[in-house]
C-alpha cells in the first residue's frame, strides 16, 4: 500500500514536471531571445542560454525608444499599461461594491429592476457596445486621454453580481446589531462590509488587474498617438511582415516586460487570491 502511494506521487510529481516544463519553456526561450543580439535571433538556430546583451537591450528598449512605434520607450508603455490596470481594476471595484451595497441594503423603487438591467448586460457582446462607446469618447473629447482608456472599462456586471451575492449572504442579524449600536449607513459599509469583503476585492483585483492589462480592441481604438499606447498595442506595431524589419531583441525584451506585473500581481497576492475564490465562512 504504501510502495502504491509512494508510486503515485512519483508519477503525480513527474507530470507536475512535465506540464510546468511545457508552459515555461517559451517563456524561459523569449527570456533567452531577449538577451541575444538581432543578428543572433535571425540567423538560426537559438542558443539555449543566454547571451551577453542583456543589459544593452533592456537598457534600450525601456529608455532607448523603439523605431517602429515611432521612438517611443517600452517604460513609457509600461506606465500606460499600469494606469490603465490599476484604474480599470479598482475602478470596477467601486462601481460593484458601491452599487451591490445599494442593491442589497437598501429599499428603493425598481431596486431589482436595476438590478436585472445592469445583469443583461452581460449578455451584449462588446462588438454590439463598442461603436456608441467610442461616439461618446469622441463627442467628449477623451480620445488620446486615460479617461478615455480607462472609463469605459469600469462598469462590471459580473462584480457586482458577485458582490450581491456575498452580501446576501450576511446575517440580518449583523445588520440589526449594527444598527442598534447607532452605525449609520456609511459606517457600517466602511467598518463592517469592506472587511468582510477583503478576500473577495482582492480575488476580483488580481483578476480585474489582468483583464486590464490586457486590454488591445479598446486601447487600438481609443489611441492615436504612440505616446499613449498600451504595452499590448506597441508589441504589436513592433513586429513587422518582414523578419528583417522587426527589431525581435527589442520584441523579446518588450514581451519579457509584459508578463512580469501580472506575474507579480498574482504572486505576491496568491494566499488571498486563493482564499477569496474558495473561502465560503466569512
């Protein structure tokens, strides 16, 4: 019985290996890209450990400038990119607690009305929303703008659905207590509600965060200049038809840039992460 389990771990082990080896083996090979000069890149094939221009292609692309995106900076990208995750991420945030507060604590005409009109949403598919969306941004003025890159990404259906969700599960109790004991609406939301919410905001934050950052159909559409492009828009307009064209060092460098913040948003929130997607007891 025992030799049994000690055979399944081994074997559970080894495909753990195995699938962690799939998956990080192109990023570990753009890594390796990244660090090479271009004529290494195009004259195959790829060396299998890095090379010795490390720092000259970071140092280029993050304050150098890139050609083709009009001498742009990937730093600039990058900040961007994290203006409009950030702000999308907890802009979504507070739209969905805020209304699903509403929703679920108080009494108002149509307050499920509303509700059932902010779900049906979800089932517009952003082809059908984004032409009106952009005739606004225009109307407005907010082209080449953050505003513009980021207000219309805030509205979440699925947030607040979520948030309505757990604050339905709050005992009537709780609220009676804290009514009895003179807490008004707004302290009751800041001194018991948000707590309660932590794991939950901070599960949507890792998720939202990526979403945001990911972002290319909205950004491409909203942005003009080079200078507000998103990391996601400027990789794109760095690679061209033409293998000789392409600075693929400054490709690679660009895309090692681009997945780190994410990276580190989920690791460095992975333990509440897990916790907001599996606790059920609050």
């Amino acid at each position: 019985m025992v030799q049994n389990n000690q055979g399944s771990r081994i074997v559970a082990h080894a495909v753990l290996i195995l699938g962690i080896a799939v998956v990080a083996f192109p990023i570990y090979y753009t890594f390796v890209a990244s660090t090479l000069s271009l004529q290494t890149i195009l004259r195959p094939p790829l060396p299998l450990l890095p090379g010795r221009e490390f720092f000259t292609n970071y140092a280029t692309a993050l304050f150098g400038g890139v050609g083709r995106i009009g001498g742009v900076d990937v730093g600039t990208l990058l900040f961007n990119t994290t203006v409009v995750a950030l702000a999308v991420a907890i802009g979504k945030i507070v739209i969905s607690i805020l209304s699903a507060y509403a929703i679920v604590f108080f009494r108002f005409p149509f307050r499920m009305f509303f509700f059932w009109t902010i779900f049906l949403t979800l089932m517009l598919p952003i082809e059908v929303r984004i032409l009106p969306t952009y005739k606004v941004m225009v109307d407005l003025g907010l082209i080449d703008t953050y505003t513009g890159l980021t207000l219309p990404l805030m509205a979440s259906a699925t947030a607040t659905l979520l948030f309505r969700q757990f604050f339905m599960t709050i005992p009537g109790e709780l609220v009676e207590a804290a009514r009895v004991d003179g807490a008004g609406p707004m302290r009751f939301f800041f001194d018991i509600l948000l707590p309660l919410s932590r794991t939950n905001i901070a599960a949507l934050f890792v998720i939202l965060f990526i979403y945001g950052w990911t972002q290319y159909l909205w950004p491409l559409l909203v942005t003009n200049s080079n200078d507000m492009n998103t990391i996601v828009i400027g990789l794109r307009k760095m690679i061209s038809f033409a293998d000789a064209d392409t600075e693929w060092h400054l490709v690679m460098v660009t895309c090692v840039l681009a997945i780190l913040p994410p990276v580190l948003v989920v690791v460095l929130m992975q333990r509440w992460f897990v916790k907001g997607l599996v606790e059920t007891e609050k």
